[in-house]
C-alpha cells in the first residue's frame, strides 16, 4: 500500500509530539521518597525461604579470617582445598597441593 511523503511526515511528527509529550508529563511528576517505615512495612511481608544451591560445585565451607590483619584470610572449598589471600581477595594462593 502507498502512502505519500506527507502523510507519513505527519504521522511521524504526530508520534513525535505524543512521546515529548508524554516524557514532559513523566518528567514533571513530583518523585516521591520512602520513609523507613514503608520500607519496614514491605520489607516485612517479605517470606525468607531457603532455595540452596543452583549448582553443586563451588561451595564455600569455612572462612577464616586474621582479625589484626583483615585483608589476610583462609577459605575452604568443598572440591578445592584451602585458599589463602593477603590482599583482600584479589589474588589465590593454594595452600595444600
């Protein structure tokens, strides 16, 4: 089907003015902020369930931690061993291999 040049012209001008509009009104509505009671209020409905582990490997079963040093620390894997950090956890280093 043909639609000529203006036509189409208008209707793109027409959507154009409908979104600007629509943001304009978006924009201008007054933000409203939470107290902390609301939060609490929705924070409480909140049910804790347990839903485990997706996926078995990579488990974290101990985690020690040198309290005069905090970026020094040990963990414990379920398949990997002891893993030590001195630097916050940015690097690894196996202790048993």
């Amino acid at each position: 089907m043909f639609v000529p040049l203006k036509t189409r012209r208008r209707a793109r001008s027409a959507r154009t003015s409908l979104l600007l509009s629509c943001g304009l009104l978006l924009a201008a509505a007054p933000a409203t902020a939470q107290t902390a009671e609301q939060v609490e209020s929705i924070l409480n409905r909140i049910e804790w369930r347990n839903i485990g582990p997706a996926i078995m490997g990579g488990r974290i079963d101990d985690l020690a931690v040198v309290e005069s040093d905090p970026k020094v620390f040990w963990v414990g894997t379920a398949s990997a061993g002891v893993w030590k950090t001195v630097n916050h956890g940015v690097t690894w280093i196996p202790q048993f291999q």
